[in-house]
C-alpha cells in the first residue's frame, strides 16, 4: 500500500516536471548576414526562432577581456520567428579599438525553463576607412580601350580595384613582390561621356573610398 502511494506522489510530482521539460525550447540564434567587421555605424540583424517566443535578445561585443552591452530588446516578444536589427560600431561604443573582438549574441526562451542560447563571432574594429593613393601618370583614354593603373591600399581593406560607371575591375598585386596593386580596366565604347574611372578600395565595415584616375581623351579622338 505505501509502495502504490509513494508511486502515485512521484508520478504526480514528477509528470508535471517531465511534460514541462519536455515542452521547453532552446532559442535558434541567427545571423541572416555575416557579419566580419564593426565600423563606425555597422548595421547587423539577428533571427531567432523560439515556439515560446523570446524574453531577452542583447547583443555584446568583447573586447581585450572586457564587454560592452550594445543592444537589448526593448520588451519580451510572442514572436516564434523574428528579426531585429540594430546598429553597433564605435559611434555608439566609442571604448572600441582598432583589432580583434567578438560579437555574442544571446536570446531567452519566454517559457518557464527560459533556455538561453549564445550565438559568437569573431569580428574585426575597423576605426577608420582606407585610404588610396593613385599613380600620378596620366592615362590617354580612348573609347573600346583597355587600360592598367597601378596604385596602393593602406589600411583595413577587403576589396579594391576601379570603377568605371557601372563596371568594377579587380585589383591585383604587382608581380614580382613589388608592393602596391595593379588593375586592368576597359573603357567601353559606349560609356557615358564624363565618366571618370575611379580606383576604389572598401572593407566590410561598409568604408568605401574613391581616388580619380588622371586622364585625357585625345582630341580627335574623344567623342565629342
């Protein structure tokens, strides 16, 4: 008889534990966009999908073994499936530096157990933009024409090379070891007149800098 009541109390004590556990959710943490570098106002957006819906979402970046709250939701959300968005970078936490960090992001179940799941990513802080410093020979250009530029990239930088309208060129090293990049561009024969080919470089933190290319179109040749 005590063996069936003590039966009886665990399963009553233990069934309403084991359905709670059983219907608890951990957090899926997302980041619909990589996110490689913080700026100066870098613009980041976080998915998180809980059945529950979500009691806390922050966003933390990491640095040199100290952390700096950058974002939070405002209030707990019933949303199974949502994204927010917010911006981070060194307008907003000056204290960053140029250099390695990491970015965490965490979100909360809005059920009893309230689950956290950690999202991390190493990151870069990029302070400043590149800058871009053109060969000062000047280029004769003539439309249907193909030219090579040769110029350097200092600082932080992932992509570089000219614009020419609506056409990019890549950059690539100068052979040999030589420092700096080279890029070989084409003016095509219909581009607008007054397009002036700009050697570029950006970085993911969304700096993109332009320097003009010194040109001439040879008189008799030009389109007009």
């Amino acid at each position: 008889m005590r063996r069936t009541v003590f039966v009886v109390i665990a399963i009553a004590v233990l069934l309403p534990i084991a359905i709670l556990m059983a219907r608890s959710a951990t957090p899926v943490v997302d980041l619909p966009s990589p996110v490689l570098s913080l700026g100066q106002a870098t613009s980041i957006t976080v998915h998180v999908r809980d059945p529950r819906g979500v009691r806390k979402v922050a966003a933390i970046v990491q640095q040199n073994g100290t952390q700096f709250p950058i974002w939070q939701l405002a209030q707990p959300s019933s949303a199974t499936d949502g994204t927010w968005s917010f911006v981070a970078g060194v307008k907003t936490t000056p204290q960053l530096r140029d250099g390695k960090a990491k970015l965490i992001l965490e979100a909360t179940s809005n059920d009893l157990l309230r689950k956290t799941a950690r999202l991390d990513r190493d990151v870069t802080v990029v302070t400043q933009p590149p800058t871009v410093s053109v060969n000062s020979e000047q280029h004769y250009l003539y439309l249907g024409m193909a030219d090579l530029v040769a110029f350097s990239v200092s600082g932080s930088w992932n992509a570089a090379g000219v614009r020419v309208g609506d056409q990019t060129f890549r950059a690539w090293p100068m052979p040999g070891g030589k420092p700096g990049l080279f890029s070989l561009f084409a003016f095509a024969w219909n581009m607008p007149a007054g397009t002036v080919p700009q050697v570029f470089a950006s970085n993911d933190a969304g700096n993109d800098v332009t320097s003009p290319i010194t040109f001439q179109f040879p008189k008799n040749l030009s389109r007009n």
